[in-house]
C-alpha cells in the first residue's frame, strides 16, 4: 500500500508531499520529517483515505507483523 505524505517545510508557504511504498517507510519518512521541524500537513493512502500518525503508527504494526520473519 502506498502513503503520500504533505508537509510545510519551514519558512515556505507551499504544501510538498512526497511518497512512500510502505507504512514503515512513511513513518521513517514522517519522523525524519519532524526532526527537521517541517510541518505534516497530511498523511493518505489511496486505500484508507486521510489518517493521523497514531492510524499510520498502528497500520506500520500491522504490516511488520504480516511480513515473514528473516532468520
């Protein structure tokens, strides 16, 4: 499932988004984000619409325990 987060980079008007294929990838991304100080406008995926952090946080949980353990 693919996750499109907008955000406000500081000191811009403008409203960016940028991709990412994986829960898990778009809370890396989200966190890298915040660390930067830039503002999360938005986070939507075509499959579950609109969502905050914690929905994005829980459906990351979700998805590691989908995915098949390496050994």
């Amino acid at each position: 499932m693919s996750y499109t987060i907008g955000f406000q980079a500081k000191n811009q008007k403008a409203i960016l988004a940028t991709e990412a294929a994986t829960a898990n990838q778009a809370v890396a991304v989200v966190a890298a984000l915040q660390k930067s100080s830039n503002a999360i406008e938005f986070i939507r995926s075509p499959q579950e619409g609109d969502m905050g952090i914690e929905m994005l946080l829980l459906l990351a949980k979700e998805e590691a325990e989908e995915m098949p353990q390496r050994v």
